[in-house]
C-alpha cells in the first residue's frame, strides 16, 4: 500500500488507524501524517 494514498485517505477525512493495525504504516508515520500519536 502507497503511503501517498494513505496520506489522501486522511486529507478525505478518512481513519488511518486501520493502517496501522495492518502494518501498512508504522506508527512515527501515522504520527507524520496526523500529527498526532497513535493510540490503539
């Protein structure tokens, strides 16, 4: 999965935690994208 359509999903409002959970971002990353940490 591209981090660049990740990164669209957020700016369409959409949760991202799922991609986390799945392992398509890590953590800093979903932290990078939000600018806030992830919690699970």
């Amino acid at each position: 999965m591209s981090i660049d359509f990740i990164k669209q999903m957020y700016t369409w409002g959409c949760d991202i935690k799922g991609y986390v959970v799945a392992g398509s971002i890590t953590a800093d990353q979903y932290k990078e994208i939000t600018g806030m940490d992830y919690t699970a």
